[in-house]
C-alpha cells in the first residue's frame, strides 16, 4: 500500500474512533459493560457513615458536564451540596436526604434552553435529567450508591438557597457508600413486549 493510502487508511481509523464506530468497540448483552451497570445500578437508601472522595465527586461531575444537551445549549447547573449548614438546610425541603455524605443538586436554566418551535416546549428539564442520568450512572460505576430524588419541595429550595436564582431544581441525587440493598421495586420492569413496539 503506498504511503499515501496508508496515511488515508489511518486517518479513517482515527475518525472511526473518534466516531465510536470502529467495528472492535461493539458489544454484545454478554460483554456489554454498560449494560452489565444499568442492571446492576439500583436506588440506595442507606448510607455508611463515611465521606466521598472529592476525587470521586469530581469524576462524577465530568461525567455530567460530558452530557448532551439540545443543541449544545446547556442550560443545567449542579450543584454540590456537603456542608453542614448546606445539608441541613437541603433537609428542610425533602424527607429523603437518607443521611447521604454528599448530594449533587441538579437545576435547569429554561431561559438559555432550546425550545421546539413547533409546540414551544422548552428542552431544559430533558437537559436536566440526561445530566442526572450520567450522575446516577456514573456514581453506580464508582461503587457508590445514590438514588433520584423528586419528591422535594422546588419553591422552599430557591428560598433557602438564593445562590439557584434563575434556575429550576429538577432532581436531587444523595450519593455514599452504600450501607443497604435494592429496595423492592429494583429489578421490577415491565416486560419488553410491554415496554417497546415495533412499528
Ligand atoms: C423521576 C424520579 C423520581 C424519583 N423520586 C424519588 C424520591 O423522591 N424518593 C425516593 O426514595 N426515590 C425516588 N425515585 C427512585 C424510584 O423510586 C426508583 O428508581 C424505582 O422505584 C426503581 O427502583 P430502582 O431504581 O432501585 O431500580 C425516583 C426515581 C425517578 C426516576
């Protein structure tokens, strides 16, 4: 081969790479590490009386910052929330905090979002939550524990911590060391039938 295909040749290997289509990268349900987390991963409501290393927070946070957002827009902040004063505080707006050493704090900008033209719905809280899924997932392949929290009271957080102003929590996510199990609904999914049709 001349050195001039050669050089072509490699350079399409470097942009399938740098695609992720290079045919050796792909997977099967048996060697899929990916998949192996997602069945894995499982909400954790108990907590060991230990800290979370900031290296491991700050793997945590790449992994967020790496996610897509509608049209590169990103209108999603978190926030890390570990003090005290912080955590007590977080406590008064939600039940299930579960003693966890740290929580990621996930809010949304609707104003710098993209939004659909042709319904006006604004994209920040999909943003939000892909950003949160990355948080959840990649706690999960650092052996730490956490669990999607919703149900908190959205107007008591903005009160208490004037730092959000302009943005909308979406999810809170405690993360530790695990000190407890999955809880009864891990595991329970609906069937594939149920779940994806093809058309
Ligand atoms: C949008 C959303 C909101 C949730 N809110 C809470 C919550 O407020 N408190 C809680 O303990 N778990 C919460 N969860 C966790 C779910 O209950 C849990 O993911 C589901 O029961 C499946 O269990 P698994 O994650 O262990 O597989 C939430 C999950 C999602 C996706």
């Amino acid at each position: 081969m001349s050195k001039f295909l050669q050089f072509l040749s490699d350079i399409t290997h470097i942009h399938h790479r740098a695609a992720f289509t290079d045919v050796k990268k792909r997977t099967t349900p048996e060697t899929s590490a990916f998949l192996k987390l997602a069945q894995e991963r499982y909400s954790c409501r108990s907590f060991a009386d230990a800290e979370v290393a900031q290296a491991d927070i700050d793997q945590i946070l790449e992994a967020a910052r790496l996610a897509p957002t509608a049209m590169n827009r990103q209108p999603v902040h978190v926030w890390v929330i570990k003090s005290k004063e912080a955590m007590e505080k977080l406590g008064k707006t939600t039940q299930y905090l579960y003693g966890a050493p740290v929580v990621f704090l996930v809010a949304c900008k609707k104003e710098d979002a993209w939004v659909r033209k042709y319904d006006g719905k604004n994209g920040a809280e999909v943003d939000a939550s892909i950003v949160g899924t990355h948080i959840m997932m990649e706690a999960a392949d650092l052996g730490l524990g956490s669990v999607w929290v919703g149900s908190f009271d959205p107007a008591k957080v903005l009160e208490l911590f004037p730092e959000l102003a302009g943005y909308e929590p979406v999810v809170l996510f405690p993360v530790g060391i695990p000190a407890g199990g999955p809880g009864i609904n891990h595991g329970k999914r609906i069937k594939k039938e149920k779940f994806a049709s093809e058309l």
